[in-house]
C-alpha cells in the first residue's frame, strides 16, 4: 500500500513538473531587463548583439528587435529569456574562443547566394583573416572559433533580413518572398545549431 502511494506520488510530482515546464516555455515575460542584460553583454565582450543571440540560441530577430532603436517590443518568450540569461560574459568569451565545426558558418553563407559578400568584406566584418573569409565561402575550412561562426551566422541573417525589408533589392534581384522567408527559416535552424 505505501509504494501505490509512493507511485501515485511521483507520477502526480511528474505531471505538476511537465505542466510547469510548458507554461514557463509558453509564457512571455517583459523585454526590458533582457534589453539591459544583451547591451551589457555587448559591452562586456564586445560581440555583437546579433552574434549573442546566436550563441544564446535564441532567433536573430529576438535579437534586432531588443537592440534596434525602431523596435521596442515589451515583451519576448520566457523561452528566449531563459536562453539569454543563460549566457555569462566570461563564458562567452572562452566559448568564443574555441574551436567549432565551420559547415554552419559556411551554410549561411551559401544560402545569400549573390548577396554573399566579398572575402574582403566578410574578413572586415567578421575580424578574421583574408583565408579564413575565403575559406567560409568556399566551403574548405573545417573549423573556426565559435565566436567567428556565431559572427558569420549572424552577419548572413542581418544580409537576408536587409534584403527582405529593402524592396528595391528584391527587384533587381529576381528573389520572391518566399525564397527569403525560407532563408529566415534556415537561418534560425542554424542559430539553434550553433548554440549546441
């Protein structure tokens, strides 16, 4: 009679857990103190809020928005809350430093197609050598620190969000907007990627 008690006891513990757990990844929780938290993180490493967001594992457009002076939002999902706050200073730093698998780097890249920039204009952005950009591009570098990848992830997301919003680029380029939607969508996947 006490182990039923017991076993209905966990399993009662283990449902109010998982209905806990989907109502904090549900949840939206107000934006300002995440907007606060990204800015001192910038400061403190000198990454770039978009690159952040990459290694938190949180969308880019979480990202623009708490740091576009255009984009106030109140609110964001607990679920990128919690990614953010997750992320420590020294640890990004470190985490930047070490050594990860270029092929996501180099996939967000080839997913700009024409809009893919320069060697020249990825190692100026990126802060990385002229081989390194070249070998992002062409798909010959096996691996970069995290903190390149996370740059490069995030500097192909910002390209295919000026893109979709700029619509003249889209009409001297034959890009429909789907084409840029699935870009979005594939650059995401990689953001999540990365954050592993």
């Amino acid at each position: 009679m006490v182990a039923q008690d017991y076993d209905e006891y966990v399993d009662e513990v283990d449902e109010a857990d998982d209905r806990e757990e989907t109502v904090t990844w549900t949840h939206w929780v107000s934006a300002e103190p995440f907007r606060a938290w990204l800015g001192y993180l910038t400061a403190a490493t000198g990454i770039e809020p978009l690159a952040i967001g990459v290694a938190a594992g949180i969308p880019t457009r979480v990202a623009r928005s708490l740091t576009s002076p255009g984009m106030r939002p109140r609110r964001i999902r607990a679920v990128d809350a919690v990614g953010l706050l997750a992320i420590r200073p020294d640890d990004l730093v470190i985490n930047g430093l070490t050594l990860c698998d270029a092929r996501p780097a180099h996939l967000s890249l080839l997913e700009l197609r024409s809009f893919c920039p320069s060697a020249e204009m990825l190692a100026h952005k990126l802060g990385t050598g002229l081989d390194v950009a070249h070998g992002l591009i062409d798909g010959w570098l096996d691996v970069c620190p995290r903190s390149t990848a996370w740059r490069c992830i995030a500097l192909a997301s910002q390209i295919t969000y000026d893109r979709a919003s700029n619509p003249s680029s889209r009409a001297t380029q034959s890009t429909t907007t789907s084409r840029s939607t699935d870009s979005v969508a594939v650059s995401d996947r990689f953001e999540l990627a990365m954050a592993a």
